[in-house]
C-alpha cells in the first residue's frame, strides 16, 4: 500500500462539531486508496479500564473532495454520548487493508497485536466550541459600494472635486464626491436589482479617497455625509430587507489618529507609545518615506498608515468599545475587518466573544487572500472574503489549456479548506476595490456571465461589486475604482446584462436548494462544466463547439444563457431544475 499522502488530526478540520448532534471527520489519502471505514463509539462503552475490549462500530466513508493528487474522504457521526474514540481502515486498488490510528498506520497483524492500542479521540462535543455563524448569511447576497465611487448628492465638499464622468486625471489621489445621500438615493435601484447585503468600504474620517487610514473611528467623513445620514440609511435600508456591513481597520490607523497625534508630540511619555511599533524613537515621524527602514511598522511600507499593536490589551478594548458604539449608533448587521490576519488572534477572539454577547446575529468578515482556517475556528471571524475562489477559479478562464476535470480539483480545493458550516457562509466574490474588475480580467462577456453563474450557484454568500451589473471595466488598483456608469444604467445600453444578473440574484435566493454546501460534479469532457446541488444543475459550455444536453424529463429552466432546444452553445450556460 501506497502510504505517502495519508493524513488525519483529531479536530481543526479533520474532526470537528457541526452542531451540538452532529461530529464530521474527514480524512485525506493518496489516489490509491478506494475504500475508508471508521470504526468509531464511545471510549468508554465498555469501562475505564485501559484493558476492557473496545472495537468501534463501522462506518463507510464517502468520497467528499476529489484533488488533483488526493481524495478526501468524510462522514458524520452522531455521538450518542457526545465523545468518540476511533481508527480507520484503509483498503487500496490492490484490495489490501491497513489501519490507521494516531500514532500511524500499521498492518492489520500488527495493530491486532499491539497491547496498547493509540486510537484518535475527540473529546467532547462542547456547544461553546462549535463553530456557528449567523444564519441570515447563507441567503444574502451582497453588493460592494466603494463610497467616493458610487454615487454623488450635492452637499458640500472639502478640497478639489473631479466631474463624474471625467477620467481624464484618474488616478490614487482624485476625489468624485460619492456619499452617502447618494447611496441612500440608489437603494430602491439595490432593491430591484435583487441584493439584499450591502458591503460598504470605509467611511470614518480620513483624508484618503480610500479612507483606509482612519483618523476618527467615530464619526462620518464629512465629504461622505454625517452620522445621522448613516443612520437613516440603514434605516431605508433594513425597510428594504437590505442588511449593511461597514469596513473596520484596526490593523491601521492614519496620521490623524489621536493616539498616534499624541505620540509625535509626546514621544516615549505618550500613554499611547505602546500602542503601535516604534522602532526609532528619534527619527520615525519622516512623512512620506516607505516604513522599509523600519523606524516603525505600517500596513505595506505605506509610513501614513502606522501599525497598531493589537496584542496589547489597552488597543483591543478601544476598538472593541468602538464597534459597540457603532451597534448602538446604527444597528449595523455585519463588520468586515481590513487586514485580517495580520491582527492578532488574541484580539480576534476576544472582539469576538465580546461582540456575540452584545449582538448575536452580528457578522464578522475578515480580509484574508489565503487559507484561512485558523482565523474560523468558531471563535474569530465568521467567514473570510473568498480570494483563493476568486484566483483558483478565474484561472479556469484564463488558461483555456484547463479542462472541466481541472475546473472540479479548483472548486474541491478551496471547499476542502474549511469547515462545513464556514462553507455555508463563505464569502464568494470575483472582483472588488483591490483587484481588476470581472469582464476585464477574463475580456470575453460569455465567460463574464458564466462567472456570475459560478458566484450563484456554488456554497457561499456571493458578493458583486458596484457596476458589475452592468459589466462596467477597470484594471487593477485604481482603475477598478472608476465613477458608477449610472449613464449606461440610465440609457439601459446594457439592461440585457443588468437583467441577466438580476435574474441570477433572484434565482439565488428564490431557491433553498442553494444553501448548504453540498454539491456534485457530473461527468464532463473537455471543458464543458457540469455540477449538481440539490436537484438543481448547472451546465456552462467554455469549449470551443456547441454541445447537446439529454434528459430524461424535459426540466424547468432557472437560467439560460445561448441555450435552445437542448443544446448548449459554446459560452453558453444553463441553469435547470431536474424533474424526477
């Protein structure tokens, strides 16, 4: 038996409570394996006693993820006692058997011999560790609205404003005057365009476009509106069935800061000293230099954005009052936190514990582009924005060499990196205010609403970014930030693909067969997608020549894009509901 590849831990990820009934365990294995029983029951069903015979009851795997170079196999277990002790038996395409146990695998002689034998053991099922997330998150999909970007009413203006439609001197540093009357003036357009989750970036006061260096974490930036207009925004908003997330940067502040103001006047005798990472007492308040001399940390050697130090416990309890203020202030549903994993766990947990007990149903979002799993453990982040999906699954469009059966190990690989119940609630997007937008990254408008099929019918809680309803375009930071086209809203020049996606939308929240996080590859040919969830199937045609499509029953179409009479276009794709 091939050995190499064969892995399991007695909890993170391999073995971990769903719920308060239910315990998955996963475990990965080479591409030799073909058949994994657990034998699995209480430890001590039979006594206490180190010498009383124990077996575990059996229990076939399934077959969960399929990798490009592994399989992972799964099943769920009901614990009748709330503990579980046991060991696998692993049969390979030669149809020889070993057993697995913690200190390793052995032969079944060998392991029948052993006097002392190392079984796994998962210890109890305590609710207080489970990993639970709000359940409103499953069925949101969300809308990302960069505030200075999305829409302008006329208020007053501090500093040198740029027309809407002029771009002839885009760039980092320009401002177009979006806030937050606007933004309030387009939430009946949010409404019909089907979202029901707004994902705003920063608005506290800052004097960044971006506002990503915060200096008041307290109050509106006046460009962008008053504390009373964000109130009254959400206000509408909830009226809408529409829930509001607000970005939080506690990895950072800005120049402003008062904590910060009071270490430059102050140097070593400022209380706040402690409060970021000071490693040249003399020299670190040089303006405009990159922090690589390292006279103190910052957020990517950017010197106006100072790093906080969030392991210390005074900066932990300000910024967790904080966002209970912002509770209070605007009965905000959920915060999304810049730079997740560079802040620290300690403080992660504690915000965490803290903000549940203030407000249950409040979603925490982290910014995290890789694996994430440390950060959702049940005590961190509820969810984290799903970049590994953005990158793993774009590349399926970029690279036409990509077959179906790679697309499949893209989507088992970013699906096996987390917890069932993470899964249900990931955060899905394709673009957003750090990345070029969707239609210019892949430059073909099939593969654009291809893409969008992805977004809506695979597990998650899908986000769009403001204009992808309308294909806007934009290469990367910043011209992924250009003005809201609201002229290609208004001329409906493209009501085709605002209706398309529209229709996706309603399709994804109409449908109950879209929470959870079950799914099933079928199999495919070349490089025509074909998955199932929950009796709902999706279909999309990224090869070169049109293919048919054969079902027993003639089923309802959900969604339909360069599909007719059974046959699937080449860039078409096609949503259905089987009948039985």
């Amino acid at each position: 038996m091939k050995l190499e590849g064969i892995s399991h831990i007695s909890g993170f990820n391999d073995c971990y409570a769903y719920n308060k009934d239910e315990l998955i365990v996963n475990i990965r294995t080479n591409k030799t394996i073909k058949k994994v029983v657990i034998f699995a029951d209480d430890p001590y069903i039979n006594g206490c006693s180190t010498s009383a015979p124990w077996d575990g009851q059996p229990y076939e795997m399934q077959l969960k993820y399929e990798l490009r170079h592994e399989f992972i196999y799964s099943v769920t277990i009901k614990p009748k006692y709330k503990r579980l002790q046991y060991y696998f038996r692993l049969t390979d395409d030669n149809n020889e058997t070993m057993v697995y146990q913690e200190s390793g695998i052995v032969s079944e002689e060998d392991f029948q011999k052993k006097i002392f034998k190392e079984y796994f053991k998962f210890a109890w099922m305590n609710e207080a560790d489970i990993s639970v997330h709000p359940k409103w998150v499953e069925n949101t999909y969300w809308y990302q609205i960069f505030p200075d970007r999305f829409c302008r009413e006329e208020a007053p203006f501090e500093g040198t404003l740029s027309k809407w439609d002029d771009l002839s001197s885009f760039g980092h540093n320009v401002f177009y005057g979006g806030n937050l009357k606007g933004a309030m003036s387009r939430l009946e357009y949010l409404h019909e365009l089907g979202v029901n989750g707004i994902y705003f970036n920063p608005l506290f006061v800052s004097d960044s476009n971006h506002k990503y260096n915060i200096d008041d974490y307290l109050h509106i930036d006046p460009n962008f509106g008053s504390n009373v207009d964000l109130k009254l925004l959400i206000e509408k908003a909830h009226s809408l069935g529409i829930k509001v997330m607000i970005d939080a940067v506690f990895n950072h502040s800005g120049l402003g800061f008062f904590a910060w103001k009071d270490v430059v006047e102050n140097r070593r005798n400022s209380k706040y000293y402690d409060w970021f990472f000071i490693n040249d007492e003399e020299n670190f308040t040089i303006t405009h230099k990159s922090t690589k001399d390292s006279r103190f940390y910052s957020f990517a050697f950017v010197d106006n954005m100072p790093k906080l130090n969030t392991s210390n416990p005074e900066v932990m309890s300000y910024f967790i009052d904080v966002c209970k203020k912002w509770i209070d202030m605007w009965d905000i549903d959920g915060i999304r936190f810049d730079v997740g994993n560079e802040i620290s766990h300690a403080f992660i947990k504690k915000l965490h514990a803290e903000l549940k007990a203030y407000r249950q149903d409040i979603f925490l979002l982290g910014e995290i582009w890789v694996n994430s799993s440390q950060y959702l453990q049940g005590d961190e982040y509820d969810s984290v924005m799903n970049y590994p999906y953005l990158e793993n699954l774009s590349n399926f469009f970029l690279d036409r060499s990509r077959t179906a059966e790679d697309f499949k190990y893209a989507v088992n690989f970013c699906y096996s990196m987390y917890q069932k119940q993470v899964n249900e609630n990931i955060f899905n997007l394709f673009d957003s205010h750090d990345i070029d937008r969707m239609y210019t990254r892949v430059k073909s408008y099939d593969a654009f609403i291809q893409m969008l099929v992805i977004l809506s019918t695979l597990p998650g809680s899908p986000c769009i970014y403001y204009g992808t309803e309308i294909a806007m375009e934009g290469e990367n930071d910043p011209y992924c930030r250009y003005p809201m086209r609201w002229d290609i809203v208004e001329d409906k020049s493209r009501e085709d693909t605002f209706k398309a996606v529209q229709s996706l939308i309603k399709m994804r929240l109409s449908n109950s067969e879209f929470l959870g996080d079950s799914y099933r590859f079928e199999k495919t040919e070349g490089r025509l997608v074909s998955y199932e969830r929950n009796g709902i199937r999706v279909y999309l045609n990224a090869d070169e020549t049109d293919r048919a499509l054969a079902f027993d029953k003639e089923p309802e179409i959900l969604f339909s894009h360069k599909a007719a009479e059974n046959v699937l276009k080449t860039g078409g794709a096609l949503v259905v509901r089987l009948k039985k």
